[in-house]
C-alpha cells in the first residue's frame, strides 16, 4: 500500500518523512 500512497501524495521531504513514520508506527503495532 505504500507504492500507493507514494503514486497518490507528491514526493516532497515532508510527506516522505511522514509516511516513514507512520510505516514504523504500522509495523510496530502489528508486530505486537
């Protein structure tokens, strides 16, 4: 889903930023 959301948002340092946390934020949880 990540392809996805790098598609829909604009590549900017910010939003990347963003995403990348909210990626590790994901896994962490799924992996409790």
């Amino acid at each position: 889903f990540i392809a996805e959301f790098g598609e829909t948002l604009i590549p900017e340092p910010g939003s990347l930023t963003l995403l990348g946390l909210g990626a590790v934020a994901l896994l962490r949880r799924r992996r409790r």
